[in-house]
C-alpha cells in the first residue's frame, strides 16, 4: 500500500510539472501533423488526463481493499474502460438525455410559453382554447396491438409453421417495459435478493436506450440496431407495409386488379382520329363483351361464332337464358355452325321473361373502352375512347392531342385500358367522359386539347404560299379533316371552292383547303359572322 501511494503522489508531481511547463501532451500521430500551430497548453485535457488517472489509482486501491477484504476484486480493465467512456463523454459535451426526461423539459416549455406554442401547434392559434396543444403530441404512452389476423403466421416447411415476426418486436418492447420497473424498484429501495449487484441509474438510462431502440424498429426496419448480415432478419416495420410500390395503400387501397382490362406501351398515330385509340389484335381476341343477341345484331353475332375464339372478329362463349355458358374453344367448326343457327331459338321453353342469350364477342372497332394513364392526378386522366383494333401492331396507339390529358409522351409510358361490360357503362363513359368534350380543365378553365407538335410544323408548311395541291391531294385532305361518316359535318354536302390556278393544270393552296374545312364546319344557320376570303 506504501508503494502504491509513493507511485501515485509521484504521478501527480509531473502532472502539475507538464501543466505548469505549458506541454501539450499530443499524440504523435495525429492527423494535424504538417499543419504548423503554435504550441498552446491544452490544461483542459491535462485536467481530463488527471482525472481518468486518478480514477484508474482509484480502481486500483478498491481493487488491493477488496482483496484485503476477502472480497473479488473487479477487474481493473473494466473499471478502467468505463473510467474512459465518461472521459470521451465529457470531451464531446455530449449526456443522454431519456425520453422522460425530455418530455417533463417540453411539458414545463408549453406551460411558460403557451401563447407562442398555441400559435405554432395551432391552425387555429387561440391560446384560451379548452384544448391546448400540449408536449403530449411528440410521445408514444400506448402502442396499439393489431389482431392476430393481420400477424399471420409464417411457414417454415411443407407442415411447418412459426409464429409471425411482429410478435419478435413486441416481445421485445414488453421485455424492455418490464425491465424497466424492475429497475426503478430497485433503485427506490425495493432490492432482489436474487440479483448479483444492485442496479443503478446507468442501468436505468441503457434500458430506457434500449425501449427506444425496439419502439423505433418497430415504426421502422431501418431505425433497428442489429447490422451486418443479421438485419436481413428483422421484421419489417409499419413504415415497410405503407412505402413503396409493395405497399398497403397502392397495392392493395389505391390499385386494384381488375378483369376486363389491359396495359401496354403507348406509342403515337396521327392517322386515327383524337377519340379513338389503337388497339393490338392480341388484346381484340382477349378482351370480350356479352351482346344479347337480337335481331337486330344476329348475323354480326352469328358469324362471330362461326369464327370461333381464335379469329377476330369472334366469340369464346354463348351464354343461354339459364346461365349455362358454352365455351366455344372445345369445339369444330361444324358444332360452332350448329351453335350459331340456334342463337335466335329458346333453349327452355319453359322459362318466362324476356331474356336472350349471350354472344360473349370479340371487342371490335367502334366499341367503347376507357383509358387511364397513372397517376391518376385529375379528371381526364381517365377517358372514353374508340376502339379500333390495327392488325399487325403490338401496342396501343394514341392521338398527339390527347397527350396534355394524360400527361403523358412516347418515351416508354404505359397506359391502362378498361373495356366496359354493359350498355348503361357504356352510355356514361360515352357521354359524360367522351375524349372530344374533355377541352379544359376543371380546376382553372385552361385548355387541355389543342394543336401541338407535328400539327404546328405542317400548318406553317401549308400555308406557304408555295404550297399548292392537286385535285386528288385536295379532296383527300379534305376528306381525312372532316370525314362525314363521322358527322364531323354540319351538313349532307361539302361546297369546294374554285382552284387558285387553272392552267396548266387545277391546283389549290393550303388557305383555300382550310376555308373548305371552315365552311363545313361552321353552321350557317347558326348565325354566326363568317366571311371567307377568296383571294390569295
């Protein structure tokens, strides 16, 4: 013990030499070596240096009175590594702080500033409310359990199973609770004479660390202290089952499977009209709707059955008054012809009503079908179009002008396509969704359709005064703007306008094919003001 107590008097004479001597007791290694500072003593870590000094002598002396005690001795390099955590803690100016801790802090900060709080916390900002923001709002007091039927088990093997990898956390979080007050009742006083070593306020502040740590991987998988190859193991976290493309709200809330529909890559047409949309005969032949047979629609249907499921236009199944559907892929060709010249005939005489049956047919052109690009971000991101169905291609083709509607290009984009499957569904998408009604927006009026692209480069290009067509390239333009089959019209004659030039030959200029376009479209007993101008 003499030794001991020479050796550490010793160690304190040359600590108070160095300090009073001004050196810096710096490491040689540092990573400031080559920056040339002017050599200051650095007391504050000379005081730190002492202090973990003194506590190793004092480990020490505890050590050699336990052992004159009979008692174990700790181990000194324990005592000592703790000794140095406090030494970094207090370099860094860093204490941990627990949860209850800080919620007693924000708790007396909301009572002195309530005023300023109620402002900040509150839409409303009244401070003499009868529910004031109060620090209760940033803290978890109670964790909410789901029901075993949303922790399903897990399988592990042809007829094994283990139970789900949520119950791991909250196993983990009740232990952490439980922990807890043990600790707090050991150090009010009430000791377990089982335990080794009576806990302290360390231990107190490691469990409350802990509870956060599994409270956090819980809310998120992320936010868990396990590293390394094992966090492949950790259960996901609620943020996991809610984020991304996997996740409960557009897998399963906001996106739905549906039947009756396809998705493709979009890719432009400028030759189909801005109402219709190309459909690919592999999606003709999949995609079909239950036309009652009529009269009316007997021979289209019949010849669909004729042609059977594996040529368009066709027909995979008839469906009787009873319900009974026939699938037409398990027969020939002669039990498709039988089949076909009964569709007007009663099945069951028996039966009352004026049911039909059924041709469930291929979808075919001038059906109705709605488009949809994702995000569905307003109203026209979803649109009744056309069908017309273009052999030989493999995506679905789109008009330029329907682009700023969807707000969509032709870089890769896909589109979803849902085909009506009753008249009463097809009359609403029809009239109330219709690509051609759907001109402005419904938030701020702004026009959502209009000519773009391609259409600016060749109006320039045909109003040239050096642009002139024949009379074969006339009537064709002509025809491709207004088509009258499709009462783009407003009446049963388009009146043309005399040729520009005569000799040698009939040509017209672009100006006298768009006062052609403008005549016809214009009703004139609309009493609308329209001069057309002749002379170019």
């Amino acid at each position: 013990m003499r030794k001991h107590a020479e050796k550490k008097a010793a160690k304190r004479r040359d600590n108070a030499m160095h300090i009073d001597e001004g050196v810096a007791d710096l490491d040689d290694s540092s990573s400031n070596e080559g920056i040339d500072e002017p050599e200051t003593p650095d007391v504050y870590s000379q005081d730190l240096d002492e202090e973990s000094e003194d506590s190793e002598d004092d480990e020490e002396d505890q050590n050699l009175e336990d052992m004159e005690a009979g008692r174990p001795a700790l181990h000194t390099e324990a005592r000592i590594a703790k000794a140095k955590k406090r030494k970094k803690k207090v370099e860094e100016g860093q204490v941990y702080v627990n949860a209850n801790e800080v919620h007693a802090s924000l708790i007396h900060l909301f009572e002195k500033e309530r005023e300023i709080m109620s402002l900040v916390y509150n839409s409303a900002g009244a401070s003499d409310e009868p529910n004031p923001p109060s620090a209760d709002m940033f803290f978890i007091q109670y964790l909410l359990v789901p029901p075993n039927k949303y922790r399903k088990e897990q399988k592990t093997g042809p007829e094994e199973i283990s139970e789900s990898p949520d119950n791991e956390s909250y196993r983990k979080i009740l232990s952490a609770c439980e922990d807890l007050y043990t600790i707090r009742q050991e150090i009010q006083g009430h000791v377990d004479e089982t335990r080794r070593r009576v806990r302290t306020y360390d231990d107190l502040q490691n469990s409350w660390l802990l509870l956060q740590d599994m409270v956090n991987s819980l809310i998120d998988r992320d936010r868990n202290p396990t590293k390394g190859l094992a966090r492949l193991r950790n259960p996901e976290g609620i943020k996991q089952k809610l984020e991304k493309k996997e996740g409960m709200f557009r897998m399963n809330i906001m996106g739905k499977r549906v039947n009756f529909a396809a998705r493709s890559v979009i890719s432009p047409d400028p030759n189909i009209e801005t109402n219709q949309i190309g459909i690919p005969p592999v999606f003709a032949k999949k995609l079909t709707y239950p036309e009652p047979v009529t009269s009316h629609t007997f021979h289209e249907l019949k010849q669909a059955v004729i042609n059977g499921p594996e040529k368009w236009p066709g027909a995979i199944s008839i469906e009787y008054e009873t319900g009974q559907v026939i699938n037409l892929r398990q027969k020939n060709n002669d039990e498709r012809l039988a089949l076909a010249n009964q569709l007007l005939s009663v099945s069951n005489p028996s039966m009352t009503g004026n049911r039909n049956k059924k041709v469930h047919r291929h979808l075919n052109n001038g059906d109705i079908v709605i488009m949809n690009r994702q995000p569905t971000l307003h109203k026209p991101s979803m649109m009744a179009h056309r069908a017309r169905v273009l052999p030989g291609e493999k995506t679905i083709r789109m008009h330029y002008a329907n682009c700023n509607a969807y707000n969509a290009d032709f870089d890769g984009d896909e589109m979803n396509m849902h085909f009506p499957q009753n008249e009463i569904a097809r009359a609403e998408a029809l009239q109330i969704a219709d690509t051609d009604h759907q001109y402005l927006s419904a938030t701020a009026g702004q026009p959502l359709r209009g000519l773009i692209q391609d259409h600016i480069s060749v109006s320039v290009w045909l109003t040239c005064q050096d642009t002139f067509f024949t009379l074969e390239e006339y009537q064709e333009l002509l025809y491709s703007s207004l088509r009258p089959e499709d009462n783009h019209t407003n009446s049963d004659r388009i009146q043309t306008v005399e040729p520009a030039i005569f000799k040698p030959i009939s040509l017209w200029t672009g100006k006298q094919l768009i006062n052609t376009i403008l005549k016809a479209r214009i009703s004139r007993r609309s009493g609308a003001a329209f001069k057309v101008i002749d002379s170019f």
